[in-house]
C-alpha cells in the first residue's frame, strides 16, 4: 500500500466443495463428496466415498474412502455410540497413503449435555496434528458462545467466539471471535445472511499479527460451498480494515436494493397471478357445475311455487348472493360479484317455510344464524 493508496488486492486462495447424500436401504446411506482448491497458482482437490449405517438407536458406523492428487488415497473408519442419554462418544481412525509413506490417524471425542443449551467436548488426536482440545458450547435461541483450549506440540491456542441471531425472516448473524495461540494472534468479525430459499451469504474480516487483514466470502447453497479468501495486506492497517468492513457492506446494500427486492417483488406478483388464475378457473367450473344442479333443480321448483300458490304460501321472488358493492380500495378495481339463488332456496322451502341446512345458514354481523323469513314478519290468523 505504497503512498497511502488503496491496498493492494489479491485473491491467492479459493475453494470450491459440493457434497451429494443418497439413501441406500433404510439402515444404509451414501455420501458421495469432492473439493476444489487452489493456492498461488497450484490447484488441487480430491473426492471421498462415505457409506454410513445405523446399527440401532444408540449408535451407527461409517467407512470411508478417498483419493486426491496431492496426498494419495484415503481409508477411514468412524463410530458414534451414545453411552448414556445425556453423553455420546466418537472414534475415528484411518490411514493415509502418500509418497512418502503410510500416515496413520486417531481420533476420540466424548461430549457431554451440562444442561438444556450447554454442550461440554473433550477431543483428543493423535497423528501428525496431535492434540488435546477442550471446548465448551452454549446454544440458545439467540445467541451462540464457543470457549475452546488446545493443548498440542505445534499449534495451542485459546479461543472465545460470540454469535448473535436475529429473529427476522433472513436468519441474520452477527459473530465475533478472539485467537491467539503459538501463532499470534487473530481477530474476527463478520455477519450472515440467508439471500434465497437454499443459499446462505457470509462475509467474514479476519485481521492479525503477522496474517495481516484477510476478507471471507462464504456462499453456501443446498450442499455446495464457495470459499473466496481475498488478502488484502500482510501488516495490520485502518484503511485495510475499513476497505473489508464498507466494502462488502455497501456492495449487498446497493445489490439487495436495486437487484434483489425488485426481483423478489415480482416474483411475488407473478406468483400471485398464477394463483389469481387458477382459483378463476377452479371458480368457473364450480359455477358451471352449480349451473348445472340449478337445471335439475327445475321441475321441483315449478312444483313446488305451484303446491305454494295453490295455499297461498312462501315463494321466493328473487334471492341474491354476493358482494353488492364495487371494491374501490384496491390497486385495481373489482366490480360486483352476486350470485341468483332463487332456484337454490326455493327449493328449501317446504310447507311455506325456508329451513336451511347447516351449509347453506349466512352469518349475520352479530354472528347470529339468519332466518328467513324473519318472526316479524309472520301474519297471525287473526288479523
């Protein structure tokens, strides 16, 4: 960053993984993985073979085989045992085939439920990453805390991480997490957001002695994952810091205002639509199937309106059903919508009275059930 200008930019890191889960019976599924990486120009990847089985209700047990181009092929064994109801354990071992030589490695975890959001994990390994981590994880709806000590030959460190989840629609999370070990020590700070229906968005500002200030970018959709670590500058300066904190920042706020809120307004009107047309046509064949009962309906009205008359009883003029007034709060304007059930009800009416069945009764605004006609307007015999 020679005369105080803008850091020099350099992606020298990407990585590229996607898993594929497949169940075989319903004891046995298939894991088939592979990653893609690259490192100041010299790329790599590899690909793995897992088939998992669960033996019973307390435990299951996973083979696994794999093969790259740098370290060679891959043998691995794993079983997870629940010991008790608040305490599980977790073995694993394999074996590593590379030029030069067999690399053999062990693993073993045991954790523990201190209470109903707090997990206590005690890991030990052994191998050419050997070590003893402790770490103590506290989940709740809101918040995520991780206190983590390792203990090892080349790498201890101590780490604290906190995590805060807000309670909206996009799952946003804002983390924080302090590390320093034998290697120095690191800061980080960043947030997440889910941006789609299977796609999570990270960015993640990683600064330190002597790592300088890293930029993460995490894309995570269904089981794909797009890792794009973007050094910015190996010493720790402000402007390097501010360059990784606004960038981004300001860079998902132009791109959700002006791409994705347009995009997802319409997608939301389209679906709207769709939906407005096909209630119209689950509508109009209700319509012409209750035309069609109106029809059948015929011959026992004029039979009815004749045993009617003949005793002077009840016949029905003209019966509507519907929205008499035109909707003008709307976007668009709606015009009115009524329905002629005169053939409907007066085939109700039996011995000059209307009896309504219980799916036909209207609600009126009090919540009472409407009788037609109503008692006012009886005529006694004697007047």
């Amino acid at each position: 960053m020679p005369g105080g200008g803008l850091p020099h930019v350099e992606i020298n890191k990407m990585h590229i993984s996607q898993s594929i889960e497949a169940p075989l019976t319903n004891k046995d599924t298939a894991v088939l993985s592979g990653s893609l990486s690259t490192h100041n120009g010299n790329g790599g990847g590899n690909i793995n073979m897992v088939v998992r089985r669960v033996m019973s209700a307390k435990g299951w047990g996973e083979v696994e085989v794999g093969a790259g181009d740098v370290l060679g092929p891959l043998f691995g064994l794993k079983v997870f045992r629940n010991l008790t109801p608040r305490c599980f354990l977790t073995a694993q071992c394999g074996v590593q085939f590379s030029p030069r030589g067999m690399r053999p490695s062990c693993s073993l975890m045991t954790a523990r439920h201190l209470d109903h959001n707090t997990m206590g994990y005690l890991q030990w390994r052994c191998g050419a990453n050997s070590a003893m981590t402790t770490s103590l994880v506290r989940d709740t709806k809101t918040t995520h805390c991780t206190l983590a000590l390792q203990l090892g030959v080349l790498n201890s460190y101590l780490m604290m991480s906190y995590q805060y989840k807000f309670q909206d629609e996009d799952q946003t999370k804002v983390k924080g997490s302090l590390k320093t070990g034998w290697f120095g020590t690191v800061v980080e700070y960043g947030a997440e957001r889910k941006i789609s229906r299977h796609s999570v968005l990270s960015a993640t500002v990683s600064m330190g002695v002597p790592q300088g200030v890293t930029l993460k970018i995490r894309l995570s959709r269904a089981s794909q994952t797009y890792l794009f670590p973007i050094h910015l500058t190996d010493q720790l300066l402000p402007s390097a810091v501010f360059y990784a904190t606004a960038g981004p920042l300001l860079f998902y706020v132009a791109v959700h205002r002006l791409v994705v809120i347009p995009y997802t307004r319409a997608q939301k009107q389209e679906d709207l639509e769709l939906q407005r047309i096909s209630s119209a046509t689950d509508i109009a064949k209700k319509k012409q199937e209750a035309e069609s009962a109106v029809l059948l309906m015929q011959e026992s009205v004029r039979r009815i309106i004749e045993g009617e008359e003949s005793k002077m009883g009840l016949i029905i003029l003209n019966a509507w059903y519907g929205k008499f007034v035109t909707d003008t709060a709307g976007q668009r304007q709606q015009r009115a919508q009524v329905l002629d059930v005169t053939v409907p009800l007066q085939c109700m009416v039996k011995d000059s009275k209307l009896i309504l069945t219980e799916a036909s009764k209207v609600l009126a605004a009090d919540c009472e059930a409407l009788r037609i006609p109503k008692q006012s307007h009886r005529i006694d015999a004697e007047s």
